[in-house]
C-alpha cells in the first residue's frame, strides 16, 4: 500500500532496465483509467510486454519518479530526424492514480524536455477524451497538431511545442 501524503519532493531520475518490471506494473495500473474511458482494454501500453520494456531502454531516455524505494511515476522520450531538426518524442507519461494532481507529471515532463536541449520541438499523443492530459499538455506550452484514430473507439490527439 501507497503512503499517499506526500512529505517529500519526488527525486527524479533516470530509470535502468532492472526498474522495467516495477515500470510495466506501474504503466498497466496508470491506463486502467484510459481503458475504462475508451471501453479498450487493448491500448498498446495495457499489452506491452516486459521484454518490449526493457528493449526500449537500448532506444530511449526513460525517467522515473521515486518517493522512497517505490517508482510513483516514469516517462520515456526518444530523438528522431524529421528534415534535419532534432525532434523530441515523449511517450508513456504516467502517475501512480494516488498521485496524480501533485505536480508530478508536470515535473517529469520538464524533466524529459530537458535531457534534449538541442530539440527543435517537443511532440506527444493522448487521447481525444483525455481531456484532463490535454490541459496539462497545453498548460505547458503543448498545441494540438493533428488528430489520427487509433481504432474504432480511440481517437489520438498529437500536441507538439516549439523551442
């Protein structure tokens, strides 16, 4: 069980692959309220498997947000080419459902934007129902690019921020 009365600020840091196991779970609890929303419980971050995890760490940058021993948060970024500018990738944003609405999102997100100060742009994707993601998204400087749909029930929004 959570301690959910925060006394601390939350260390940020970065995560290794022995954390995947703890992230996975961590990740699989955080979309439970997606795939309720969506009636979808086959979201790509519901069925990832560890292995899937775990080679993300040869590829991306992944953080993770620790209060004591225990991961309460994590996000990954990785940098792409798009027509020579460096853009920064973030993805799988996620906060222990005890912890959400203390800042530490938003504090993972500067985070994840700083380990990559040469990027042009910064570019996400949520769900068109998540409207509580996209506030914090825009509230941070994030503005709706395009919309693609996932699948019958999903629909993405893709935000992106300029340097």
């Amino acid at each position: 069980m959570i301690d959910t009365a925060i006394h601390t600020q939350p260390a940020i840091c970065a995560a290794h692959p022995e954390d995947a196991a703890e992230i996975l779970a961590l990740q699989k609890l955080a979309y439970q309220s997606e795939a309720t929303l969506y009636n979808d419980w086959t979201l790509p971050p519901l069925v990832q498997t560890l292995p899937e995890l775990q080679a993300e760490f040869a590829t991306a940058t992944v953080l993770k947000t620790q209060l004591g021993d225990q991961i309460v948060g994590a996000v990954r970024a990785v940098a792409r080419d798009e027509d020579g500018q460096t853009v920064c990738a973030i993805g799988r944003l996620i906060v222990h459902p005890d912890y959400q609405r203390r800042g530490i999102g938003s504090a993972l997100l500067h985070s994840i934007e700083a380990c990559f100060p040469g990027a042009a742009r910064h570019v996400l994707f949520t769900g068109s129902k998540s409207t509580a993601n996209i506030r914090l998204y825009q509230h941070h400087g994030y503005r709706i690019s395009h919309t693609q749909r996932l699948s019958a029930a999903v629909e993405l929004v893709f935000l992106e921020k300029q340097r």
